[in-house]
C-alpha cells in the first residue's frame, strides 16, 4: 500500500524546503520538491542602476553571497562588453576559490555527514584503531590516537551530560547506517576539525573581499583593491602572502582529511552508488578566466546528457550562442503567473500563490530548462565536463578518487558510479581537490602579475542609450549559476537570476518533466517512514540552498514579517 511521507522543513539546509514522496513496496514512487519562500529581488531591481545590481543580488543568501556579486557584475560587464584587468579577474578567482573551499568542506562535515555517521557510536570505538584508519588513508597529523580518544571523551561528556548538543536528534541507531565504531570515531573527529579549517578559506575571502558574507569589493568593470606595493593601507606583497599563510592551511585539510574521507565513507556504502542518479543531463559553465575579455578559462563547461560523457559539448564563454539561446523557464508548477517557458531576457516573476497541489502549482521555485530538457547543476556536473573535456586535474582527482573508492569497497569503481548520490558527494570532494591546487596557482598569477608592475584593477563602464542584454554565469559551488539582465538607457529593465538550486530543485515543466530532486528520489529505499533517513540522504548531496533560489517578499512590497531577537 503506497503511503505518502511529508518532510517540511528539510534540515542542515539553507533556506525552506519541504519533500513530498510516496512510499510502497520500500521505495520511493513519487515525489515532489517544494520550496515554501518567495524571492522578490528581482521586482526591487527594475528601473535601479545596473552598477548597483551586485549588492542586492548578494543578498539572496547569507551563504552564496560572493557567487551573486561575481555573477551580477558579469552580467553588466557582458551587456557592455566591457573587458576587466587581469589583476580583477585574478583577485575575483581568488575569491571565489576561497569561498568554494569553505562551503564543500561545511557542507559535507556540517551538513550531511551526519547522514552516514553514528556519533553514538562513538563511545564502542576503540582510538588506537581508529587512528590506524585515519593513518592508511593520508599522514595527516591530526590523526593521531591521542587526538581519538580526546574525541571520545568528548562526545562521552556530552552523553553523560543527557545533552548531545549539536549532535541532538539525528537518526542514531537507523538500520541504514553501517559504518564500524572506529570510522565514526575518525569522522566525527574530522567533523570537528573542518570546524577549524573551513574557516581559513573564509578569512582569505575577507582579506579580499572586504568582509564576508556579502563582500565589498567588486565593482562592474574589476575591483576596489588599490594596489601599492610601498603602501601598507593598500594590497601590497605583505598582504598577498598573508592570503598564501591561510590557504596553505587550509589545502592540507582538503587533500589529505576530506578528500580521503568522502572516498572512504563511499567506499563502505556501495549499495549507495546505485540510488539517487535521477537526471543524467548534465549543465556546467566554464570559470575562472585567464584573459581581459573573459574568453579562456581555467574550468571548462559544457552540456552532457544521458550520462554519456561522449555527448559533452563544450559551452566557449558568456558569449556562446549555444548557452545564450538554450535556457527557458517554465511556471506550470510554480506560484507564478503564467506556465510556458520564457527566456531569461523575457523572464517574468509575478506571484500566484496556490495551495500545494499534487497536480498543480506546490512550489516556489520555477522550473529551468536546456534546450527543453532537465539538468543537474552541481560539483558532479562540473566534474563530469571537466574529465569529458580532458581537464588535467579534474583526471587527476577523478582517478585517484575511484581508485581510493575501489580499494575500500573491494569492486572497480569508474565514472558511471558517480550518477548516485554517493557520486555528488565524491564529486564534490574532487572539485575541492581541484580548487585547493587552482587557489594556489591563481593567487601565485596575481602575485606574478603585480611583480610585473601593473596594477590596473578597474575599466570604468558607460552606459549608451538604447537596451542592451547581458549575461553573466559563474560554476558557483552548488553548480551553473547566471544573472540575466535587460538594461534600457542606463536603468534595469528585467533582471532575473537563474541559480543552481532552481535547476535541481525545480518541478515538474509545463511537459510534466521533473526536476534533478524528484528524479533522484524515485527508487530510493525508505526502511522505516518515521525515520525517513535515506530520503535527506539524497535531498542532502546536492547541497540546497533555497535561499537563492526564493526570497520573502510580497507583491506590495511590504514587510511580511518582523522578528524581534532577544
């Protein structure tokens, strides 16, 4: 008999999403995504400055704020075709590499780790063991058995207390957790080291940026950061390698504490390769440009669909008329007006709000289409366009990835086990791989570029009369992320921001298509309907952030609400 199981809200999330799935037989038949908030941005944009765009964007989210003013600046840079100096381009990489650093290693350790770890079971580990795991996977020092049993302790504390703390109502004792006491006595300690960690990446964000969340240095056409290398109130030398001191603390703890981890805890989990694959067409966008006009880049993009990375067509830049004319989006599900696709440019955003409705409209988020077809957005994306394109170090990570995921799990791991929701999260354990060596390289280019004497940042825009389109895209770390603006003698006209969670969380279109988190559920096992673990499971692994995706605010313009903190 089918039954149909309601989550609302999904935790360790961003933002408000409530998952819908029916159950019979154990598995999942059907399922629907909902996001439960409204984003206005967008209607507060129309008739501003475009010059202005970024610092609203920004605050879709209080996570994905850098990718937002990134990507907002692009937009209008590209409407003007506006060229931005090199020491802009790098310091913006630089930037979003940090920001990447942190957000995968907070969202597995934070996140989602707690879907496959038993901290429990911690106080059955013995340390000595769990120290001889730790030590054959990398030489990381933090893995010594004196740190496990501190650990241990630490967690036995907090048991005898009768309070866990941060560790309160997970899903302990779950049939489907299956990792020994010892592994979980390693991950909960990486779990509180990425603690440490992740916050170096996010000191070289502010160091850059200004301050973060939400920076303050980017402008359209580079960025704020005066450089002098005699001037101690500037970017200068002493500055750079003050970044360099972060990063070289924080690339360790990816290389040799989370990449491991998620290859080990992959590896015990095999079964898990074969849930969770939902839409196999695949969209990412290339990034971190090398060149003024944003023409070459460090990350390729492109289109791969059915799973076959023979298919992969490459995406050249913010320019390709394959990108530019192959995304639409549908309302047909969404509490909006309308339901047939719309391009970006013609984009529209009007709410009209139902109740939720199997059939009809249940969702605040629209419905995002390539060439009429669902895509995964994401780090799995990103990796499969990069091995398909050749990309050295996206081979380099892959391989060593399914190699480690093969001598733990004992079978012959390749990239078609990565289309599950184990995959996403090694995927995205080799995309951070790959930003730790890139963040390096990138911040040693703009180092380089300044020893060379120039210290260019900004091309000041002028705006020309008439309308003019832009795009600007950014492989933001939850995946494809672009803003689309119309800007019509000087002022916005329409602006409409298409974001990686929109693209896996959307409903069904307007042909009954649905969306990466529904496809991905379908056939998911769920062995006790109270404790629906195996459904966060695969909603968790592709990290969702509805935040960007939506935003409070109604029609009117009003205040929905107050909330006064005491």
């Amino acid at each position: 008999m089918s039954q149909r199981i309601t989550v609302d809200p999904i935790t360790r999330i961003e933002g408000h999403l409530r998952i819908d799935v029916d159950v019979d037989g154990g598995q999942v038949q059907k399922a629907w995504a909902s996001s439960t908030m409204w984003r206005g941005i967008e209607k507060i944009l129309v008739g501003r400055d475009p010059r202005e765009a970024w610092l609203f964007t920004q605050r879709f989210c209080g996570v994905c704020t850098t990718v937002h003013a990134l990507t907002s600046v692009r937009a209008v840079e590209d409407a003007l075709n506006l060229e931005v100096p090199l020491n802009a381009q790098y310091i913006r990489n630089v930037i979003m590499l940090s920001h990447a650093l942190h957000d995968h290693i907070v969202h597995f350790y934070q996140l989602s780790a707690l879907d496959w770890v038993d901290v429990t079971q911690v106080l059955k580990a013995d340390p000595a063991k769990a120290a001889a795991i730790a030590e054959s996977l990398s030489d990381w020092p933090g893995n010594s058995k004196e740190q496990m049993a501190a650990v241990k302790n630490k967690v036995k504390a907090l048991v005898d207390s009768g309070q866990l703390g941060i560790f309160a109502h997970g899903y302990w004792g779950h049939p489907a957790m299956k990792l020994s006491p010892e592994v979980n006595l390693l991950a909960v300690a990486h779990y509180l080291q990425a603690l440490e960690y992740q916050r170096y990446a996010n000191q070289a964000v502010a160091m850059l940026g200004g301050k973060t969340p939400h920076i303050q240095n980017v402008a359209v056409g580079g960025v704020a950061n005066a450089i002098n290398l005699d001037s101690q109130a500037t970017l200068n030398v002493d500055r750079l390698f003050q970044i360099k001191a972060v990063l070289d603390k924080v690339i360790p703890f990816v290389q040799k504490v989370y990449f491991p981890d998620v290859c080990a805890i992959a590896g015990m989990y095999p079964e898990w390769f074969g849930y969770g694959a939902g839409v196999t067409n695949y969209l990412s966008v290339p990034d971190l440009p090398l060149d003024t006009k944003s023409t070459q880049y460090d990350l390729p993009g492109g289109t791969i669909f059915n799973g076959d990375l023979a298919s992969y067509k490459p995406i050249q830049g913010q320019k390709d008329e394959y990108w530019r004319k192959g995304v639409t989006e549908s309302s047909a599900h969404s509490y909006y007006k309308g339901s047939d696709p719309l391009h970006p440019f013609k984009g529209e955003t009007d709410p009209d709000f139902t109740d939720w409705q199997a059939d009809g409209k249940y969702s605040w988020v629209k419905s995002p289409r390539f060439e009429g077809k669902p895509m995964q957005v994401g780090p799995l994306a990103n990796v499969l366009c990069g091995v398909a394109a050749g990309n050295p170090l996206m081979v380099k990570w892959a391989t060593r990835a399914l190699d480690t995921i093969s001598a733990v799990a004992k079978i012959k791991a390749t990239p078609a086990h990565l289309h599950s929701t184990l995959g996403r999260h090694g995927a995205r354990a080799i995309r951070t791989a790959v930003m730790s060596e890139l963040a390096t390289k990138h911040l040693q280019l703009l180092i380089d570029n300044i020893l060379k004497g120039d210290t260019t940042i900004f091309n000041p825009p002028t705006f020309p009369t008439g309308t003019i389109e832009g795009v600007g895209f950014h492989e933001a770390p939850r995946g494809a992320l672009s803003h689309w603006v119309v800007i019509d003698n000087g002022k916005i006209k329409n602006y409409q921001a298409v974001v990686p969670t929109t693209w896996n969380a959307s409903p069904r279109d307007e042909k009954g298509q649905i969306g990466p988190y529904e496809a991905a559920l379908l056939r998911n096992p769920v062995a006790n309907a109270e404790h629906p673990l195996e459904v966060l499971r695969t909603i968790h692994s592709f990290d969702p952030c509805m935040a960007c995706a939506v935003h409070t605010f109604d029609a009117e313009g009003n205040n929905i609400a107050r909330v006064k903190v005491l």
